[in-house]
C-alpha cells in the first residue's frame, strides 16, 4: 500500500504562478457485489473524495496536517453502501495544505518537501468468492479544476465557470483528460489518521449588513495610523455575524456570469467602524502586495440559477466579512452562512455562576480553545495558524479537562517525536526548519511532557506515556547540557505579553522561568518514568529535579523577604505553585504575592506563564474573592477588559496595544480550568493513581451566590452546585457508578456516596 503515489502536474503553486487542484478519476468495474470495500487515501496535502459522484470525505483539511518529511496521514473509508456491481468511478479534488506554501515566515515557503501535489490511493473488495484491487499508477486521468488558488492560510479563488458537470461520476468521458505521472513519495512515516476530524459543528446568520465606501483596511496602527493605500476599497458590504470564530463563509447568489465576489474576514473593525484586519495580518514590506490573498476567499459566477459555494482547503478566524462586488439587491442578510469548523471534541466539562463576567469568560475560553482546534492546538484562527509549543503547554491541562482530545492529541506528539533534534525542539510543530533557533525553550518544550502526563492524568492510559518516554529523556539530556555554571537554564521565550512588556523589558528574569520548567519537567518525567518501569530514567530524572531545586533555591530566593528573583507577580506564583518554597516558607512568600498584586494596585501583571499560575495560587490560599476582583476588572489589563473592547473569544493580550493584538487565542485560557477545579472544586485524579477517583474541595468567594460545575467520567457525570441561603451553603454534589470519591472541607474528609450528596454548611 502507498507505493505509488501519482501527480498531475510538473509544478507547484508559488506567489507569481499559481496551479489550479488537480481533479483526478479513476473509473473501473466490477462483476459482483463485494460485501467488503474500503479505500485509503494518502497526500502530503488535502483532498476531496467522491465515489460515483458523493462526496465521502470525512471533514476539511483531510487528511491532516503535518510536515510530510516527518509523517504523512492518510485515511481509511468503508465504501460498499456507494458502489456499483459494473461502472464506478473514484474522484479526487487536491490542495495545498501544509506541503506547498507560499508563507515567507516560518521558513514555509522554503520548506524542502515542497513539490507537486500528489497522492495514493489503493481499493479493496472482496465478496464470498472474489477480490479486486487497485491501486494508483498511470492510468489514472486528471484535469484542472475551477479552484484557481488555494492556501490553507491565505483562502481559495474559484472560477465556477470551469465547473465540469458529472466529472466524478462513472458516465463521464474523460479520455480528453490527461493522464498522470508518477511522483516521488513524501519522505515521512504513512500513518492512519487517528486525530479528530474537523467538522461543521454550527451554522449562524450575520447580525446585521451594512454598506462601507472608501476605506483602507489595513492602517500601519490602529489609532493615528497611515492607511496602506493598495489596501483601499471604493465600496462594498460588512457583515456582521455577532461572534469571532473559525470557518468559512458558504456563499448563495444568483447572478450574472463572471461576477467576481471577494470576502475579506476580519475579527474587529477600526476605531472608525469599517473594515479592518489589523489585528490579525503583520504588515511587513517584503510581502505586502500578496495581502489580497490574506484571509481572502473569491468566488466567479458561473451565471444563471442559484449558486451555492463553500471553500475548500482553507479555513479563517473572523467575526466580520466584507464583501466586494454584489449589487445592493444582493446584499441581503442569506447571502452568506457562517460554517464553522474545529475538530469534533467533545466537550466534557462545563462551569457556571451567578456572576455574569465570569460566565463569559468562561464562554470566551470555551469559543477560543474551539475555534483554534484543527487537529491540534493553534495560537490563532488567522494570523499564524501554528501549532506553539508554549501556548499548548500552557492550555495543556484545561484542554485534557475540558475535551476529549487525547487521540488528537497523540498524533501531534508523533509530529513533536519526528521533528526533534539530538534532544532539542522547535517552537513550532509542525515546522520545516524553523523555531530551533528562536521561539522555543523550556517554557514552550515543556509541551512534550505535560500533554502527556495531562492526558494521561485525565484519562488513565499508558501508551500516551509509553509512547513518548522516549522524547523526554532525549529532551532532558539535551536541556541538562543547556546549565550554566549556577546550575540555572536561560535559553528560550520568557512571560510572554506580560503588559507592557512589549516581550522585550520583561519582569520575571529568564531564568527563574526556565529553570522553573526544566524542575517542573524533570519531576513530572520522573512519574512518568515510574509508571513505565524505567528505573535509570527515573533515577536521571529525580537527580536532575533535585539538582534545579537545589539551583533555583541558592541562586533565585531573597530568604530575608521570601521574594523569588524578579520580585513580580509572576516569579512569586510560579514558585508557590511548583513547590520551591518549603511549608516554612509558604506564608511569607505568599505575603509577598499579594504585595506584588497592591503593588500594581490590584491589576495583573502576568504574562502567559504567571497567568497559568497565580489564580490557582490565590485560590488555594483562601483569596478566591481577590481572584475574581483582579481577573474580572474592566480596566486593563486585565480579562475583564477584553469584555469590555467587545471580544467575544480569549485575546493575546491583556490590554490594547494599538497596533497588533489578536482577538482568539487559547493560551490564557486556564482560568476555565480554575473555576472548575479550584472554586467549585472538582478535582479529578488527585493523586494520579486512578481517574476513577474524585476530591470535591469547592470555596465559596463573597462575590458568588452560586455556583455549578460537572465532569464527563466513563460511567457518567460528577455535578456540583452550591448556592447562599441565607447565612448558609446549600451544596450538592453528584456521584456516578463508579467513581471513589470524597468531599474536602473545613479539614474534613467525608466519603460521598453514589447518586445524590446534599450538604447545609
């Protein structure tokens, strides 16, 4: 299977010369019914698959997304419901996905693996009596198809005037077709993809239509900012669908042949009201005339009846839509549909109370970790769609609580595996080349050990650690080498879009940052290890976490005042929360958070790594009202902010920088993790030795009338509630079959029994 993978073209798409996505066909017949028919499908890009005419494909993007000198996905379909006893015929639609872009940064377009698009396939029937196989070869016929362009970053151009009718169906003459040739196969492992596929999951209309004329969307800032003159638009029509997200727009219109429609997405409009893309597109010299492929999708009337157009190959991250060239009678609200995409996750943990700003940065977390899920976690909808290590390591936790994407989850770390270098890994999975030198470290490495030890303290099974114990110890011995002569690691990102920071003037030093994660990594690689058996690693390991506590302790602690180097909100919280500071200690250094927080008169001063910590530590040490206090204020920076600026999903920022913040990011997503498990406290696994087990420890913030929260278990939902009455705690708590578990309060244990535990306090 897979030896033979077949191209229809010569050449590639590049930004001066674009080649249309191959349609590729291939008929054939059968003499009898086959009781057993499956198809396999593999190409470094994405496809669309029809059998005598139905499209079959399981979602968008098929088959994955990955670096194909690394591994290339393919996908496995039952097909006898489709098939006919005599003519068939199997089609194809071919795009670019990952292997062929024309993205300067990242070193994309430089990519080694990128060459003609190509793929294999292979079918096998069987009935009682008889087999057939066929696999690709030269036989197979290909043709240009009407999508003129595609990239999964930019968008698609199609021209439905090339449509061919009935060309995937058995009847269809295609001997003026051409035939293919054979093409060189991807490098990469062939491997069936097990990660979720990316799915509709919801429908919805705009909100409102408006007309814009002459404008520019794209300024050199926000506010008293240059317009960049060849972004200028003489008219054209906003729509506006209430909620930023990640899709398509599916387009219906009845017109004129060789109407050209454009739809630019965007998720916030300029100061000024109009149209605008700022907050999603770097502008950068060297590339800018191929901003009008950016978040951009077109559409070429083939004239005549009504016209229904989804794109393919390609997905954005928007709230609005602008669209050029429609006449005002066909700028009505049905023209476009808002199709959302994400990988079909299911959701397994949900939170509310009585405070409305928490339950909508609760729905914005929820909205952000979805809208940036496309088989694996990316920083962004629009901008970058890439695959962070350190936003996924700092959203690790919350996902493996709130989702069930551990499958997803173990075909990215096979990517992660692939593109490691004697130990070291890039700040971006997938990659080419780029991020060995820039934008990783341990703060962004820390991905590879704690999704799998999240997931696996969330679902209980091994081979996610089995499967990965490797990678760590070659990442721990590669980071042991990275010490300087105090024993400390400095050589990554640090708190990043800690508030005006500018990433640059950055107040917990780097290596208390590092040298925090390579502790935290070692001691979660030393369980890990455990588990597995694997004494010598575990041995390395507890020596290697011994030696960064002792490290961290003698170089990066005032013990006169208990303050972490730095003396900020963020050093202060992630060594209470990593357990640097003895029991002794805890009081003190505590004390100082707080100071820190009066410091900068009760506002966050974090960036990504403090944020995944410090609410957690308030919380903990009974200041659940001071964690909501500073999360939930309007004034930046903060998360209440965001609120207030009108983002409907979790932003990059904390506060408005005027010149670039996107408005969907996931990374500072872990308070969702904080209201489930810290304030109305469920905690699943406590003690990483059975998910079956549960501790129930919920607070009870002044600021709170109520509170609710539940969790998906494999025999049934854990749901807790409770709610002021009077001078009084009225809580409940739900138990299903099979779950061990205990309620903690006031210092007490109780054992909870099955079914219904209810509680006046």
């Amino acid at each position: 299977m897979f030896e033979n993978f077949i191209k229809a073209s010569n050449t590639f798409t590049t930004k001066d010369n674009w080649v249309p996505a191959p349609y590729i066909r291939k008929s054939f017949e059968i003499d009898f019914v086959p009781i057993n028919a499956c198809i396999f499908v593999c190409t470094p890009g994405f496809y669309e698959l029809f059998i005598n005419g139905q499209k079959i494909t399981k979602g968008a993007l098929a088959p994955y997304i990955s670096n194909p000198d690394h591994i290339c996905c393919y996908d496995r379909y039952e097909i006898c419901s489709y098939l006919n006893k005599g003519k068939n015929a199997i089609g194809l639609i071919l795009g670019n996905g990952f292997a062929n872009q024309i993205t300067d940064q990242w070193d994309f377009s430089k990519a080694l693996f990128r060459a003609p698009l190509c793929v294999s396939v292979s079918l096998e029937l069987s009935s009682d009596n008889e087999t057939f196989f066929l696999d690709s070869d030269e036989s197979f016929k290909s043709h240009p198809s009407p999508v003129i362009f595609d990239m999964y970053r930019y968008g698609t151009y199609y021209d439905a005037r090339l449509e061919i009718e009935g060309w995937n169906t058995p009847e269809y003459d295609d001997s003026c077709w051409n035939n293919v040739t054979y093409a060189d196969a991807p490098k990469g492992d062939k491997i069936l993809c097990t990660a979720h596929p990316i799915t509709v999951q919801k429908e919805y209309k705009p909100i409102s239509v408006c007309k814009q004329e002459d404008f520019c969307y794209l300024k050199t800032a926000y506010h008293n900012g240059n317009d960049i003159e060849f972004t200028r638009v003489k008219s054209g029509y906003l729509y506006d669908f209430g909620k930023s997200g990640a899709g398509v727009c599916r387009i219906k219109i009845k017109g004129e042949a060789g109407q050209k429609i454009i739809i630019r997405h965007g998720e916030r409009l300029a100061p000024d009201g109009n149209f605008n893309i700022n907050s999603i597109y770097t502008y950068q010299e060297d590339y800018s005339e191929y901003i009008h492929l950016f978040q951009t999708d077109v559409y070429i009337l083939k004239g005549g009846e009504e016209e229904i157009y989804t794109p393919p190959f390609t997905y954005h991250g928007f709230r609005y839509a602008f669209v050029e060239g429609i006449t005002e009678e066909q700028a009505v609200g049905d023209l476009l549909t808002f199709v959302v995409l994400n990988s079909d996750i299911r959701q397994k943990a949900g939170f509310a109370c009585s405070d409305q700003i928490l339950n909508t940065l609760y729905d914005m977390g929820i909205n952000s970790d979805l809208s940036n899920y496309h088989y694996f976690p990316t920083d962004c909808p629009h901008r970058e769609k890439n695959g962070w290590t350190g936003d996924i390591s700092a959203s690790a936790e919350q996902f493996a609580l709130l989702f069930d994407c551990s499958a997803s989850f173990e075909m990215w770390l096979k990517s992660v595996q692939k593109s490691q270098r004697n130990g070291k890994l890039p700040g971006i999975v997938p990659t080419s080349e780029w991020g060995y030198e820039w934008g990783n470290g341990p703060a962004w490495d820390s991905a590879a050990i704690n999704i799998p030890f999240y997931m696996y303290k969330y679902n209980g099974k091994i081979e996610i650690l089995r499967d990965n114990a490797n990678m760590i110890i070659k990442y721990l011995r590669y980071i042991s080498t990275k010490r300087d002569e105090k024993g400390l690691v400095a050589c990554g990102l640090g708190d990043w879009c800690q508030p005006g920071s500018d990433n640059v003037n950055i107040s917990s030093p780097l290596e208390l940052t590092d040298s925090a994660h390579v502790f935290d990594m070692a001691k979660k690689a030393s369980f890990i290890f455990e588990k597995l058996g694997m004494d010598i690693e575990k041995s390395y390991a507890d020596k290697f976490s011994e030696e960064m506590y002792n490290a961290i302790r003698y170089n990066l602690i005032d013990y006169d005042t208990m303050t972490a180097k730095g003396a900020c909100q963020t050093s202060q919280a992630l060594l209470l929360s990593l357990g640097l500071f003895k029991e002794c200690e805890i009081g003190q250094a505590y004390a100082r958070l707080i100071d820190f927080i009066k410091e900068k008169d009760f506002h966050i001063d974090c960036g990504v790594i403090g944020l995944r910590h410090i609410f957690e530590v308030l919380v903990r040490n009974g200041d659940a009202d001071l964690a909501i206090e500073i999360m939930c204020r309007d004034d930046a920076p903060s998360y209440g902010s965001m609120i207030k600026r009108g983002a409907t999903a979790l932003c990059e920022a904390l506060e408005e920088n005027g010149v670039q913040e996107s408005e969907n990011h996931h990374f500072f997503g872990d308070i969702m993790r904080v209201f489930i498990c810290d304030i109305v406290g469920i905690k699943i696994n406590p003690d990483m030795d059975d998910i079956n087990k549960a501790v129930i420890s919920p607070v009870f913030p002044s600021k709170l009338r109520y509170a609710e929260a539940y969790y998906d278990t494999d025999t049934g939902r854990i749901y807790v509630s409770w709610k002021r009455c009077a001078d009084k705690i009225k809580l409940r708590i739900e138990i299903p079959y099979g779950i061990d578990a205990q309620l903690c309060i006031n210092d007490k244990k109780i054992a909870l029994s099955l079914g219904i535990n209810e509680y006046i306090l």
